[in-house]
C-alpha cells in the first residue's frame, strides 16, 4: 500500500527549494564558475543527453559574455561512480578542468551506497590533486504519472537516501558546492501532477526528463552556484529626459520628443537566455525565465496610456505607463523577437555545434573509440598513439569552435523606442 507524503517530507522539500531560490541574486564574484574556467561536466545517460548541461552553458556564457568559458561534457550512458572514479585521469584531466560538475547517483541508487561513496570520494580526491573546484549534484527525482506522490517509489525513496550521500560528500571534502537537484524536482513533480495527471511533466521517459525536466535541473544547477539573475536594468525619467539609472548596460542618445516618444540606444553587458521549444512547458508551474534574467525597464513620468516597446524597429512588447512606472520586466519579451533574441539564437547554434562536433567527433570519436574504422585493423600500441595525435588535431577544431562562441557573442548596441499608442 502507497503512504501519502509526509510532513517531513513537506517541509524539506520546501526548504530545499526556497534556500535555493533566496541565493539570488548576487554578485559575479559570488557565482561559482569564474572568468578562465574550463568546466567539465560528468555523469550518466542523463548528462550524455546535452541537455541541462548545455542549457548552463548557455545562460552561464550569455551573462557573462567577455569572460572566457570552455565548457566539455562527458557524460556516459549506464555509467555511475566507480565509471566516474576509474576514467577521472581519461575524462577529466586532458581538458585541464579547473571546474567540474559531478552527477551520478541514478544507477548507483540500487547498489551498495558504502562502495559508492568510496567512488565518490575518489573523485573527490583526483579533483582535489588537480586543484579542481568540485559542484556535487544530486540526481533529480524520476517521474512515474501513476504515482499520486513523486516520493511513493522505491526507486524516489533510495535516489532521497543516495542524494543525502552527495551532500555528505560534499561536507567532508572542506564543504565544497552541494545542489540538490532532487527535492526541487520532486516538489515540481508534486505540484504539476494534478494538471496532468496522465502525462510525465517534466518530458521524456521515468529516469530522463525531457527539456522541460532538464530546464528546471539546470536551472537548479545554476541557482545553486549563485547565478545572477540581472541581465540590465534600465530607469528613465520622461518628465525631464533623464537616465535616472543603468545597471550593466550603456545608454546613450536618449531623446523623448513632443509626443512622448522615447528613444535611445542600449548596449548590455549580457543577454538574457531560456531554452525553445518543449522547455517552455516548464513555465506553466515554475516562473523559471524571469527568475533567471531580469531585463528590467522604469519608466517614470509618462503621459496615461499604453507604450509600444520596440528594439532594432521590431514591436517586443506594450505596456500601461502605470506598469512601466513600476517596472516591467522584457525578458520573455525580447527572447521571444528582435535583436536580443536574433543574437541568443546564433549564441545557441554555436554551442550546439560545438557540443556536437565534440560529442561525436572527440569525446564518442576518439576517447571511446572501439569499433570506429579509423581505429581498427590496427595494433593497441598503434591505437594509443594513433587516439592521442587524432584527439590533439580534433582538439585544434573545438578552438574553432569556442571562438565562433566568442564572435557570437560580441554585445552590439540596439536602438530601443518607447512609442505611445493611438487610441483608436
């Protein structure tokens, strides 16, 4: 017989998720992914999907355009701790990773959890000799539409237990970064099921979540780390055609003509970014995009009546001046059209197509090259050797790649036109 959720239960579900939710926003000192950073993320089959890791790439490398990130995903279908621990050296160390995320547990969960913590903290060890700043997550919960409560399995049950292991792994190696992916999964579960009560909510099948399953996992990676959530922040008073603030952004030309027509232009210092298509799904429970960027505009001393908000010439949104006075926030706007989401776009196809040459080309291509034609026929000496000099050439084309990341992501001014509306 299932038991209904219990009050303990509740309660740390919902601690887990507010202490993540009140970490931010912060300042980019507080975030834990740093200017140079080569981040390396290991896992499963979960990881190897290129979802939740590339949506963290994605929002981590927007925010912060100028800095340098070189992000690797290595994550293995079927595989757990002691896969992590024994192909640390092969995995991890060629890319020198000064970063690494660790998530594994989904596999481990019906095993031994003395023998996993071992693999654990062998990991933790080989981090810690490369001078390697760790973030251990957590699985998420897995999804079964039948159950009436996301923790009524056997499986939710053992994956609580071997998230608590994370979390002790992470407090005896000097209290490095824990994110509990699991709880905030589970409560996203809970919450949604009533809605669809037939369907898996967050996508995909009972142990991989579709992207919006793996939106929220990034997004509870991300809030974990400390990520910030302004994106820019802009205040214009139009009663005296002032700039009253600006918050990591430029303005210049602002003009507010004879029918209170507004204009000027703006060049950020980030982007804002949410993953298309089934991530969306998401937003029915969690408010996760406007959560992670704040594109914020006030605009104070206007006449009644609503303003067409228009970048680059292209309508984004329309607002009441009572809303624009309090301050309305564009990202879902200007994700959705116009400069900011044309550039976001390209950013995204230069991630997707570096993770793919590397996924298929180095990591799949040369790292776990069995079968491969390139590779046989050969003697394993001549293997070794043949592996080693192939993957320094791929590797000279991932360079290509970063840097057509880089040009993608080169911030450019738009002009923005804060125009009122004719009534009809």
């Amino acid at each position: 017989m299932k038991h209904p959720m219990n009050l303990m239960h509740i309660i740390k579900s919902a601690i887990a998720w507010t202490l993540l939710a009140t970490a931010w926003p912060c300042t980019a000192a507080e975030f834990f992914l740093k200017d140079g950073d080569r981040v390396v993320m290991i896992g499963d089959s979960i990881t190897a999907q290129h979802l939740y890791s590339s949506y963290v790439e994605a929002w981590a490398i927007t925010r912060y355009p100028e800095w340098e990130f070189r992000f690797f995903n290595v994550g293995i279908g079927g595989d757990g701790a002691p896969g992590g621990n024994n192909r640390f050296k092969r995995d991890v160390l060629p890319y020198a990773a000064t970063a690494l995320t660790v998530d594994f547990g989904m596999n481990d969960s019906g095993g031994n959890i003395v023998d996993w913590k071992q693999h654990m903290q062998g990991i933790a060890d080989q981090a810690k000799a490369a001078g390697i700043r760790v973030a251990w997550c957590t699985p998420q919960a897995c999804e079964n539409p039948e159950d009436k409560q996301a923790i009524d399995t056997a499986g939710n049950k053992n994956l609580e237990r071997f998230s608590e292991g994370v979390r002790q792994i992470a407090e005896t190696n000097n209290h490095a970064l824990f994110v509990d992916q699991f709880h905030p999964y589970l409560e996203f579960i809970d919450k949604a099921r009533p809605t669809m009560p037939t369907e898996r909510v967050g996508g995909g099948d009972q142990v991989h979540p579709g992207q919006a399953g793996q939106t929220l996992m990034a997004a509870t990676i991300l809030k974990g780390m400390s990520f910030p959530a302004l994106v820019a922040a802009v205040e214009i008073n139009a009663a005296s055609g002032k700039v009253v603030e600006k918050k990591n952004c430029m303005i210049e030309g602002l003009k507010v003509d004879a029918e209170g027509k507004i204009t000027f232009n703006q060049k950020d210092n980030a982007l804002p970014f949410f993953p298309d298509g089934d991530a969306k799904n998401i937003l029915k429970w969690l408010p996760i995009l406007e959560e992670l960027n704040d594109y914020r505009l006030k605009v104070t001393g206007l006449k009644a009546g609503r303003y067409e908000i228009r970048l680059g010439g292209v309508k984004v949104a329309d607002h009441s001046n009572d809303e624009l006075s309090a301050g309305v926030n564009l990202a879902a706007a200007v994700l959705a059209a116009g400069p900011i989401a044309d550039q976001v776009k390209a950013v995204w196809d230069t991630i997707s197509a570096k993770n793919g040459y590397f996924s298929d080309r180095i990591f799949g291509g040369v790292m776990l090259a069995g079968g491969v034609p390139e590779f046989m026929g050969i003697t394993p000496e001549a293997v070794e050797a043949k592996r080693d000099a192939v993957f320094k050439e791929r590797m000279q084309e991932m360079n290509k790649k970063f840097e057509a990341i880089r040009k993608a992501l080169v911030m450019q001014a738009h002009p923005v036109e804060i125009v009122p509306v004719q009534n009809k």
